[in-house]
C-alpha cells in the first residue's frame, strides 16, 4: 500500500478548491466528491505501474529501457531483463564452478602435472606450486549495468477519464499492483562430461620370463641372430627398446625386480657365500642395509604382497630337480645357510644356477613349508597350464645356464648366446599362448636380469632415477648427460617385451623409459584391484 510519504497530495496543509469544478475541498482530501477529480499527484509506486498497465490492456509491447544491445561483431541484441542480485551471483557463479565430476578430473590432472614436473625439474621448481596456473583461469564477465528508468513527465501520463458523479465520501486506497518478478535467466550450459577415464587392463595371469645377460641388441635388435626375437614375437606384441636394469649384478638385478631392494656387495656378485644380510637395518627409503644376500622375514616382496591377497604364485625353475641324483632337493633348492653356493657355474647334465633363482634369497620363502610347491621346475608349468583355476597370477619363469642367452656355453661344445634364448622360446611362448589361463586374461613379459658388464662392449647405463645405493661404497660421480639415460649406475638397455590380447601387435614405443623398478611397480597396479598394494 502507498505510504503517506509517497502520496505528495496529502503533504499540502490548508483548505482549496477543486480545479476541475470548483468545489470545496478538506484539509487532506485526494478526491473531489462532486467530479471525481484526483486533487495531488499520483503515489510513484503507482505512477511507475501506470504505463505498463495500460500497455498490457491494449495488447502492446512494452519497451525496451535502453534499446538494443550492439556486439562486437555489429550486430544487435536485445538485452536480457536484469535478475535480481542473487539470481545473478548464483548465475555467475555456476557458470565457472564445474561439476564435482569435472572437479575431480582437474584435481587429478594437477596432479598428473606435478608428478611430471617433478620427474624433469629441480626440487625449487618442484616446491614452486601451481599459483602461476590458477591465476591464468579467465574471470568471470562483469554483470551487466541497470538499465536507467525514464522520468515520467506530466505529458507522458495517461489521461485519466472522468469517474461518474455518485462517488462515495470515502475512496478506500488501493494498493500498488505487485511487481512482476522479472524472467529467471536460463541456466548455464552444462559443461562437457569428461572422457571415460582410463583403466588398467583386466590381466589375470602374468608370466614374466626373465632372461640372463642379454643386451637389447644381442635379443630384441636388427643386429640380432635370431629371428624369433627380433623378428618374429615383436610383430605379435609391444616392444619397449628403452627399458634398463637398474645395477650391476644378474642376481641383484632379479631381487630389485621382486621387492625393489638394491644391491648388496654379494647380491652384485652372485652371492658366492649364501649368507643372512647383516645387520639388517632398514633405512627411511625401505632399504634393508648391510652386507650378505638373504632377506629377512619381514622385508616386503611381491610373492608376500600375493601370498597375503590369497593369490597364487610360483617360480618354474629349469633344472632345479636335476641334483636329486646328488642329494639335492627337486624343489626350492639352495645352499645351507652359511655355506659355499657350489652352483655358482653349470655342471654337466645339471645347468641350474641359484643365483638365477632369486625367490631362495627370502627367509619368508624359504622358511616356508610351502616354498616346495612354489619354486618348482619348468616342466610342472605345462600341467599347471591345463585350466585357467591351476594356473597362478604370476609364473615367473627361469631358463637354465643353457637357455639364458649367456656369452658362455654351458658345456662344451654347446651353442651360447641369443640363438640359446630362442630355442628356448619356441618351445615355451606358444604352450603358453594357447592356454586357458593366457585367453583369459593373460600379459606374457619377457626380459633380461641385465645387459653384459664384461667383454668387449660392457653396458653400466641407466635410465630414469639413477639411486644412491646404501650397501655399496659411494660411485664415482657419471660426467653430465641429458635425458633420461645415464651412462653409469645400472645394469644396462635390455629391453622389454610384451605379448597379450591388450597389446597391440606390432607396436614400438621409443618415447618412454623404463626399468626393473617401474615393471615391479606395473605389476602392482596390475594386481591392486585382487589387494595388491604399490
């Protein structure tokens, strides 16, 4: 209802008459009783009203306040009705605030950048934050400005028509229509949903061959003599050229690549002495430091980490049970603690070799009454093989001193080398390719423990982080290098092969560096949905 402030008639004190008829007016009084006249100006609230009103009636439009709106392209728009101030804060609002999906993505891809910078940059530069990044998001538009509201003049009232003579005394005051809410503004488009996220490949059955010392040009290179390497199983898998051992020792390298532990004096050289490592203090990265090769009970290891998600493991070891004749255990064969390994080179009819079998060098394997079922020989695979129930999550698969590729016959007489490696493979790839276990769901990786570190082309390379190693004297500092190769503190390029149903057959990529450290790390990811933890 108009308030008496607004009513600029009732301000006037005194007596008057009325200007259309003469008749006598009261102190106060808005209407001539005898013509009907209105005595004082109309309240604002219901002069603002009046046009639009009367506009309506007649069925026309009402006009725009301040015309057209020009673009920048020239063209003309008409300029949307101005919301209310929290209609236009939420509006505004909304059209930069992703949704919690798109939120999530973000986050995610910050993060994704952070572990790339940090993986390429100094530790400053990884310390720096992303400030930078958020500060070149685009503001929000600024609202737009009210439309300014024209002045009514007296000449742009309408004319009002005369009210009949039987007016009553008393003209009750009719409150001002109600504003009409303007137009709520569309929503803003819903952004654009993000594309499915990737996922790890649903692989139920690895088998990961670990080769001896073999370069990447004596297996998987054009220099190569063997085509069933070079040739022949990369067309039907993904080859990965830039893939390292990550030190210098074929036994070292196999016991980074199960529990990510480096090497000690005597893992680097074979562990001539199969000994405890002692003291067996474990440093803040995880390294369990001092000198010997076999593991304590507690140091973590991807047969633990299977063994507690109730997955099935197993090592098929070639030769293993060929010392029976001699005494030896056929299964989970190794040295007497503290005592010479005498399997430090192959004899004839028995080219088994302990330091190749990496799984003896873990009390929590060996100490196990179930160590006999699970680092067994290489002819218990076929069998295993039979169904998919039978075959384990991961088959790690040891060639003997004959089939490792070495520089150096097992006996001889007898062929060395990559021509070894593929007489091996022939027989081993396709029992496995045609297994229940591999259609299901099978990866099948095939490397080498390390490239050759003696004669005449020697490899000490390095990829990716080249650590400091707690149980070996401080190295000799590399000269500068760029890149992710590193000419000393590994073991050398031997590459990486992969066979499966998820790889694309053919395929080559050279742009990506990997290692023993990384492949140990794959495997996790692989097997974390079955409770595998990195």
């Amino acid at each position: 209802m108009a308030t008496f402030a607004d009513d600029k008639g009732r301000a006037r004190p005194g007596r008057g008459d009325c200007a259309e008829c003469g008749a006598a007016l009261t102190e106060g009084q808005r209407y001539c009783l005898r013509c009907g006249a209105r005595h004082g100006e109309l309240p604002a609230a219901v002069a603002g009203q009046l046009p639009s009103m009367l506009a309506r009636k007649r069925g026309e439009e009402l006009p725009v306040a301040d015309g057209p709106e020009v673009v920048a392209d020239g063209s003309e728009v008409e300029a949307p009705a101005e919301p209310v101030a929290e209609e236009r804060n939420y509006a505004a609002v909304s059209a930069y605030m992703p949704s919690p999906r798109v939120a999530a993505v973000a986050v995610l891809g910050m993060l994704g950048l952070g572990v790339l910078l940090g993986s390429a940059t100094s530790q400053f530069a990884q310390s720096a934050g992303l400030t930078s990044i958020l500060l070149e998001a685009e503001p929000p538009p600024p609202a737009a400005e009210p439309a300014e509201e024209e002045e009514l003049t007296e000449e742009a009232l309408p004319e009002v028509e005369e009210a009949p003579e039987a007016i009553p005394s008393s003209v009750p005051e009719l409150p001002p229509p109600a504003e009409e809410a303007p137009e709520t503004p569309p929503p803003p488009e819903p952004l654009p949903e993000p594309p499915p996220e990737e996922t790890l490949p649903e692989v139920k059955h690895l088998f990961l061959v670990v080769l001896g010392e073999n370069g990447f040009e004596e297996t998987f290179g054009k220099t190569s003599p063997a085509p069933y390497l070079n040739t022949t199983l990369p067309a039907e898998g993904e080859l990965l050229p830039n893939y390292y051992a990550v030190a210098q020792g074929g036994l070292a390298n196999q016991i980074a690549l199960l529990s990510g532990q480096g090497p000690t004096a005597e893992t680097a050289a074979g562990c001539p002495t199969y000994a405890d490592v002692a003291p067996a203090k474990v440093s803040a990265e995880g390294q369990v430091e001092g000198n010997g090769c076999v593991y304590p009970t507690t140091t973590p290891s991807l047969p633990a980490q299977l063994t507690k998600a109730k997955l099935k493991w197993k090592a098929y070891v070639e030769d293993i049970g060929n010392g029976a004749a001699a005494g030896q255990p056929p299964t989970c064969r190794h040295p007497a603690l503290g005592s010479q390994d005498p399997k430090q080179s192959p004899m004839p009819g028995d080219a088994y070799l302990t330091a190749d079998n990496p799984f003896v060098y873990f009390h929590s394997i060996v100490d196990d009454p179930k160590c006999a079922e699970t680092d067994v020989a290489l002819s218990q695979l076929a069998p295993d093989l039979a169904k998919a129930k039978t075959t384990p999550t991961l088959s790690y698969i040891v060639p003997n001193a004959c089939h490792d590729g070495g520089l150096l016959p097992c006996e001889e007489g007898k062929v060395a080398g990559p021509l070894t490696v593929e007489e091996f493979l022939k027989a081993l790839v396709p029992v496995i390719t045609a297994s229940p276990a591999y259609k299901e769901g099978g990866l099948i990786a095939i490397t080498s423990s390390q490239a050759p570190q003696t004669g005449a082309s020697p490899d000490p390379s390095s990829c990716c982080i080249s650590p400091a190693y707690p149980n070996l004297p401080a190295p000799t500092p590399p000269p500068p290098s760029t890149g992710p190769v590193k000419p000393t503190g590994g073991g050398g390029k031997v590459g990486l092969l992969l066979l499966s149903q998820f790889v694309k057959p053919g395929t080559v990529d050279e742009s990506s560096y990997f290692n023993h450290y990384t492949l140990l790390l794959s495997i996790e990811e692989l097997f974390g949905p079955f409770g595998i933890k990195a």
